[in-house]
C-alpha cells in the first residue's frame, strides 16, 4: 500500500544511502528503483526503497534464532 508508506524525494534516498541524486535518478530512470513522478520531481515509497535495497544486499536478512551460517552444525 503506497499511501500507508511515507514518500521520499530524489534528495531524501539520496541523504540516507549518502549518495548523489544523480545516482538516485540514474536508478529509476533505468527501471531499478521504482518510484512515482510529479511534474518534474519523484516520489520513492519507503517500501519500494526497502525492496530496492533488500533485491541489492550481498546476503539475505538473518531471521530471529539464525546463527548466522548455511553449514550444519556437527554432532558431538
């Protein structure tokens, strides 16, 4: 639901992951980030941001009670 989400500017997601906008506008304009357009601004949905940088982690989000590794522990 996009309307229960706040909406950042091209300013704001930039300011956060301390990038340029440039970068930020490269994204969505490339089909990467969604986002929302207004005139000449954007509108990114927090959620869509936080999908953008879960589809981009190097690892998946730990779960509560992960230890942390893919391996099996061993059996003493």
């Amino acid at each position: 639901m996009i309307l229960g989400s706040p909406l950042l500017t091209t300013r704001d997601v930039a300011e956060l992951l301390q990038l340029t906008e440039t970068t930020i506008r490269s994204w969505i304009v490339g089909g990467e980030l969604r986002a929302m357009r207004f005139g000449r601004e954007y509108r990114i949905a927090a959620e869509d941001l936080d999908a953008f940088l879960e589809a981009h982690a190097t690892r998946p989000v730990r779960t509560a009670g992960s230890s942390g590794t893919d391996r099996p522990r061993e059996q003493n």
